[in-house]
C-alpha cells in the first residue's frame, strides 16, 4: 500500500444528519427574489403563482423535518401572507436607492445590479422566517447573500424603512442591530458587540441607530447599549463604544500634512 493510500484508509470522516439540503435552500431563495422583481414580461401571474406553490412544498417538507408537518405549514401560510408586504417593502427600498445614489439610473439597475439591495432583500426574507422561529433556514439564508456579495447581516437585526448600503463589502450588522427609517451605511461599517461571551445570546449586544443616520465608511459602532440619535453623522473610521445624542457629527481629528515635490528629483525610469 502506498503511502498516500494508508492516509487515506486513516482518515474517519464525521457524519452528521442533517435534515436540510443546502443546495436546495439557496436555490429556493433565488427562486423567490426573482419572482419578486420578474426581469421579462413575457412570464405570466399564473407561472408566477405556480412556480411559489412549489416552492411553498419544498419549503413545508424541509421545514417540518427540523419541527413538524403541523408546523411547517403554519409557518409557511405566515411567510406566503408577509411575501405581497416584503415585496412592497423592497420595491421602496429600491426607489431609495435611486433616489440617493447619483449613479443609479434605473430601477432596474438597482434591483439586477446592486449588492447592498440584493443583501437587504435576502435580509427581509430572511428576517421574517427568522421571526417565525424557524431553525437554520434563516442563517443559511442570510450566509448565502454574505458569500455573494459580502454584506453580513444576521436574520435577527431589525432594519427599518429605506435602508441603503453604498457599495457595501464588508458591512457587518449584528443580530441585536437595530437599524431606524432612511439610514445610510458605507462599505466596511460594523455595527457589533463590544465582546464575545455565551452568556450574552439573549441579551442585547449590538447597537441602535435611529432615523437618518449617515454612517460613512469603516467606522465601527460597538455595544447593545450604544444608541446613534437621529439625524446624525459618524465620519470614516471612527470608533464609537458610547451613546451619541441626536445631531451629532462623529469623526477622528486627522492630523494630515502636504509636502510639495515640485523639486524632487525624478528617478530613472527603465524600460525594458
């Protein structure tokens, strides 16, 4: 026997029974973002009708094997009853987005093309069966946008009304985050904990910022009892660990200093 084979006969894979196909879910959610904004008119309210009856039965038989069957169908006439209010909710996100990005052109644009509104909507989707306490369905949900585009945020943060990440990548919103109407966050923001114990799951470890809140890029706002008061704006890069009142500006003094290099000497520039 090789060497590389007794390696591989000594190598004891750990099964674990899991009753959720991973594959699956993510499919089914990008089943039901899509049939949230139909890219072609040529796809008619009945296929969109059948096509969410099969996703409801995928959805029901892999619920009720983390719960019930009894269960799963409970949940899933909730989730279906709050799908017309989470699409109209999105569909004003949207115009959020259009309304205060420069770049943006169209609808369309934003609902094919953004990662910070394609993170918000699994989000929505995400939060509602988080609600509905259904198992793992959510954070698997929530872990699939933060692959694809990088923005994390836990199914268990409450985000209010017009909610726009510019950018976006490396957003982080903890699962006790609570987020007010028209708040705008920039790519590498956290909203976190202050420190990592067990004994604080149920206790509330991340901050609130309230309405029309401007939070500009990799600024780290830390604690569940921080509270960012309205109408405030916290600079690039600045640390907060403390409540901030209302109409604040936030920001570190940056000593930054200009040199001319009008006389500097060139160096040799080789070609080769």
């Amino acid at each position: 026997m090789s060497k590389i084979a007794q390696l591989v006969s000594s190598f004891k894979p750990s099964f674990f029974d899991i009753p959720i196909n991973k594959k699956e879910m993510e499919e089914v959610l990008e089943r039901l973002y899509s049939l949230m904004f139909p890219i072609s008119t040529l796809v008619t309210t009945e296929q969109i009708h059948e096509e969410l009856c099969a996703l409801a039965d995928i959805l029901i038989n892999t619920i009720a094997q983390l719960t019930s069957e009894k269960r799963a169908k409970e949940v899933v006439e909730k989730f279906y009853a709050a799908l017309p209010h989470i699409q109209l909710r999105l569909s004003k996100d949207a115009q959020c987005y259009l309304d205060n990005d420069p770049a943006a052109k169209s609808l369309e644009e934003v609902i094919l093309t953004y990662p910070g509104f394609f993170a918000l909507s699994i989000h929505r989707i995400a939060h509602e069966l988080h609600q509905l306490n259904v198992p793992l369905i959510p954070r698997l949900f929530s872990e699939y946008a933060h692959a694809k585009v990088g923005i994390d945020i836990h199914p268990g943060a409450t985000i209010k009304k017009n909610l726009f990440l510019d950018h976006g990548t490396g957003i982080v919103i903890g699962e006790t985050a609570v987020v007010g109407n028209n708040v705008k966050i920039y790519q590498g923001v956290t909203l976190g904990a202050l420190y990592l114990e067990k004994k604080l799951s149920s206790m509330k470890r991340h901050p609130t910022v309230e309405d029309n809140v401007v939070i500009y890029a990799g600024a780290t706002i830390l604690g569940g009892d921080t509270v960012i008061g309205r109408h405030s704006t916290i600079g690039g890069g600045a640390w907060v660990t403390k409540s901030v009142i209302p109409f604040s500006l936030v920001y570190n003094m940056v000593d930054v200093r200009i040199k001319t290099v009008k006389e500097f000497e060139e160096p040799n520039d080789f070609v080769i």
